[in-house]
C-alpha cells in the first residue's frame, strides 16, 4: 500500500506550513544568532563580525549595554514578582468564586470577570491612564470623596507599581481563571464526599483535595503567568513610559531602544537572546522544583 | 449554607461591576459633551451627544477608520493562512503516511517553547531586507509560523474514527477530498477555536505591529490608537473614548461570539 508517491502527496499537506515555519520561525532563530555575533547598526550597510563582543559587553560592568540590561533585567524581575503570585492566586480564588455560584449565573460572571481580556493593551493603557490620572481620575475623585489626599499613580514609586500590576491583573486575570475553572471542575467529586463523612473542613478539603487534584495545572498557570509578565512592554510603554525615572522601564523596553533608537541591532540581538535564556532557565526550574515537590508529597504518603 | 451562598452572590456581583466599569465609563464618556467628560462627577451622560463619533470619525489626523480596515483585513488574512495551513500540516501528520513525520512534529511542537522575543529582532531585518516593512506582509505572514495550531488539531485528529475515512476511500475519494468532505467538517468546533486564537492574537498583537509599520494609513487599531496617545491628538476626552469604544467593539463582537471556543482552546492549551 505505501508507495513513493503516496508519500509525497502526503508530505504536500505538510509543505505549506513547513515553508511558513522555516521563513518565520527557523531562519530568523538562526539569524538572530548570527546579528548577535556583529557590530550591526541598523542603518549602516557593513556589519563587521566581533565575535562575542556584543555578549561580554553585557556583562562587562560599566558600559551602557551592561546598564541597560541590569536595569532593564532588575525592573522586568520585580515585574514579575509582583504580578505572578496575584495572577495566580486570585485567578484560583476568582475560579472558586465563580463555581460557588448557582450555576444558572455562573456564564454571567465569568464572562464579566473574563472581558477585559479581549481588549487591546492601548486601549488598556487609555483607560487605565485616565483613571488613575493625578487631578481628574476616577481613583483620586473617589479617594477625595473619602476625604483621602490624591496619589501619584504613575509618577511616583510604589505607586507606578502598583498601577501596572492592578492594570495587568484586572486586563488578563480572566485567562488565569478560565483554566482554574476547568482544572476545579474535574476535581472527582467523590473525593469531597468521602473527605465530608470523614467530617473534613471547607479549609481542609481545599488542601488535601483540591490543590494536590489541580497541581499540574497549576504548574502551567505559573509558568505561563511568569513568561507573560516576562514579556511585559505595552503596559509600562504606554502608562508609565519607563518612569518615573528609569525605574519601569522593563528589559524589552531596553532591547527596543537599543534595537530602534541606538540602531545597535547586534546588541540588541544578544540582549533578546539572554532574556529568552532567562526565561526558559526560570520555566524549566519552576518545572523542577514543583516537580520534585510532588514526588516529596508522593513518598511522604 | 444558604447564607453564605448569598454573601458570595455578593461579592462575586461587587467584583463583577469593578471589573465593568472601567468599560462601562470608557462608553458612557463617549456620549457626554466635552464639558461633562472633563468636569466628571457624573457617570452617565446627563446630555446625550454623537458629536464625539462624527467628529472622530471624520478627523483626517486619525484615520480610525482605515486602522480598523487595516486590523480587521490581517486578521482575517492571518486566519485564513492559519487555518488552512495548520489544518493540512496536523491532518497530514496524525494520519497520512508523511515521511520524517516522527522528526517533524516533535520539531514543531518543540518550537513553542522558544521565547518570542528571539525571532522579533531578526524577522525585522527580514522584512527589512525584503523591503516589506510598513506593508502587511509583515502584519500577516509572521503568526502563520506558530505551531499551537498544528499541535492542537493534531490531537484531535490523532483520535478521529478510522471508519469514516476509510467508507470514503471506499467510495474512491483520494487523500484530498477525504481531508476536505469528511475530516474537516468534523474538526469544525476545533477550527473555531483556532480562528479566534489566532484573530485575537493578531487584532491586539503591540510591539511587532508598532515597529514594523511607520505611516498613519498602514497602523492597526492598537498601534494607532497607542501613537495617537502618545502624541496627544485627541485633546478631548469624549472623543478619545468614543475612539477607543470603535477599537474594541470589533473584538468584543469576536470575542463574545467565540467566547465558547475560546475557552475550549484555553483549557485544551493546559492539557499537556
């Protein structure tokens, strides 16, 4: 039955997505590697090979790649850490909310909860810009109404914090809870009623029952949650334009200025190929570390 | 029992209009005079006014218009390469006899655990090179390199029943018209879920859009909208929000539609 023919024309139903995949995704890896490698100024025609000089300059302390990186690296990273653990905790407590519901509203809530995903981030930072605004926004109006004093949202630390992270989780959040809303719901049932007549609390079936049943799932929203705040750009980009200071100005904004603004395309190349060595050496450690703590629980019972 | 019920109707219902209201202003500003929109202290608009749309809709400093041609066009260009592509490629892999298949898919899947941020920089040389920047190739052909598609239309198709393929080959249909008669009507839910994937991507995508366009009349809805903002041009607050109302109702319309779909494809995304 299997001929040479058969398998070419099956290997046409390939072809397409095969060419897609090598013009956008294999050539540009391979040639972002080799951009690293030289001195490529984005309007000069020469680019002279320098072997891992644009690498070792950001790691050379005191030069403006090193500074950028650092700075860039330092501000991504708190990023990171304010938002994960939010996005991840309330996404699960908004999943537990919604399946508390009567489930004739459940579509409602979760639908109201999960909207602003659907927005784009510009319009995000619009709105969001408008709110927290110092004499006009909605924030301060109410905090005044409270015989509170205005906050600077976004020109003053922790304040420019806090407004992204609020942004960013109130923007994306219902992602996070749709999977905890599926991983909740095939939790066995017969699990909480043998844990009932054992006479278990509400407290206690969460953490016997229910985090060990949604453990991988939860591996993955802290994986992904992490990648994605890794990722951040349109939220300080657009509200907070780095400031105040450069003290938001997270790694991406870092590699677009040296990138477009420097026209250092080469150092900007190695700059992007540390970040994604970063974050895929942060996926794989968490990976591990949740990994092992599942085998830990798993001889301990 | 009961009581506690209702605390979390509750609660659920204070979070609900939090979440709301940042939309809810957004549109209700839209339709306030310039005077109420800056003065604030009311919610909804005391005056009922569409000056805001006409005069947004007619300024030729921001061509909301053309941005929404321009964002609904390379979405749906990108769905359609999408589809097609991902479909033939994850068919042909689950089922056919594809040579190097079991290199091949590994390859792809694999590929989706690259960071992003490694292809940006060079596939701007790319088209650079090409001398396609601030054209819409750049704005279509990148996403069709994604392998999420082919990696979940693989599965689905790994499990489709034998029989029905086999009854049509009975029938003396070749490889092709099995594909399109019998294994792609029964994928249809799946294809959905890959559309509004991939819409959502490309309608809201920021930073490969905002660098590889430069003119007015080549920006997406999120690029313009986020250039406009920038270089305050809309000095009114009315007529911003009834621009950034235009911008989303387009994805909102998508997304409440496919909402279904899109949930399906999220949670299929978790299952590894």
């Amino acid at each position: 039955m299997k001929s040479k023919a058969s398998g070419f024309t099956s290997f046409l139903f390939v072809l397409p997505y095969l060419i897609m995949f090598t013009l956008f995704l294999v050539f540009p890896l391979i040639y972002g590697i080799y951009i690293s490698f030289h001195d490529w100024n984005l309007i000069s025609p020469i680019h002279p090979f320098v072997g891992l000089e644009n690498y070792s300059a950001i790691f050379i302390s005191g030069t403006p790649e090193n500074r950028v990186f650092l700075n860039g690296l330092k501000n991504t990273a708190q990023f990171v850490i304010y938002s994960v653990p939010l996005l991840v905790i309330v996404g699960l407590g908004l999943a537990m909310l919604v399946n508390s519901l009567p489930e004739k509203i459940r579509g409602f809530f979760r639908t109201a909860y999960f909207l602003p995903y659907a927005i784009s981030v510009s319009v995000i930072a619009v709105l969001w810009l408008w709110m927290l605004d110092s004499n006009s926004g909605l924030m301060n109006q109410f905090l005044n109404s409270l015989g509170m004093d205005s906050i600077p949202w976004l020109t003053r630390l922790p304040f420019a914090w806090i407004s992204l992270v609020i942004a960013t989780v109130w923007w994306t959040i219902g992602f996070n809870m749709i999977i905890f809303i599926n991983a909740l719901n095939e939790v066995p049932e017969d699990l909480y009623e043998a844990a009932e007549i054992d006479g278990a609390s509400k407290w206690h079936k969460f953490l016997h029952i229910t985090l060990p049943t949604i453990r991988p799932i939860m591996i993955f929203v802290i994986i992904t949650s992490t990648i994605a705040s890794f990722n951040v750009y349109g939220q300080p980009y657009l509200m907070t334009r780095g400031g105040p200071g450069e003290s938001t100005e997270v790694l991406l904004m870092g590699i677009v200025q040296q990138a477009f603004q420097l026209r250092q395309m080469g150092s900007a190349a190695a700059m992007a190929m540390l970040m994604a060595l970063i974050m895929i050496v942060i996926s794989v450690g968490q990976f591990l570390v949740t990994r092992s703590g599942e085998r830990k629980e798993k001889n301990n019972a | 029992m009961r009581k506690s019920k209702i605390i979390n109707i509750v609660f659920a219902s204070i979070l609900a209009i939090l979440f709301l209201i940042p939309l809810v202003w957004m549109v209700s500003t839209s339709f306030k005079s310039d005077f109420e929109a800056i003065g604030g202290g009311t919610f909804f608009p005391q005056e009922f006014t569409f000056q805001n749309y006409i005069s947004t809709l007619t300024s030729t400093s921001v061509p909301i218009l053309r941005w929404l041609f321009n964002s609904l066009f390379v979405g749906f260009a990108g769905v359609a390469i999408v589809v097609v592509i991902d479909s033939m490629a994850a068919y042909a892999l689950a089922r056919l006899d594809v040579p190097f298949k079991k290199v091949l898919f590994p390859l792809f899947v694999s590929t989706l655990m690259i960071p992003w941020v490694i292809t940006f920089l060079p596939l701007y040389q790319q088209f650079s090179n090409l001398g396609l920047l601030n054209t819409y190739a750049p704005l279509i052909l990148p996403y069709s390199a994604n392998a999420f598609g082919v990696f979940l239309l693989y599965q689905f198709f790994r499990s489709f029943p034998k029989e029905l393929e086999e009854a049509a080959r009975m029938d003396g249909a070749n490889k092709w018209q099995i594909f399109m008669k019998v294994v792609i009507p029964s994928a249809r839910p799946l294809i959905a879920t890959l559309a509004i994937f991939t819409f959502m991507a490309i309608y809201n995508d920021f930073l490969w859009p905002l660098v590889t366009t430069s003119t007015p009349e080549m920006r997406t809805v999120t690029t313009g909208i986020a250039i406009m903002q920038q270089g305050s041009f809309v000095s009114s607050y009315g007529q911003l929000m009834a621009l950034t109302t235009l911008a989303t109702i387009p994805i909102l319309i998508v997304f409440l539609i496919g909402q279904k779909w899109f949930i399906r494809g999220i949670t299929q995304s978790g299952i590894k």
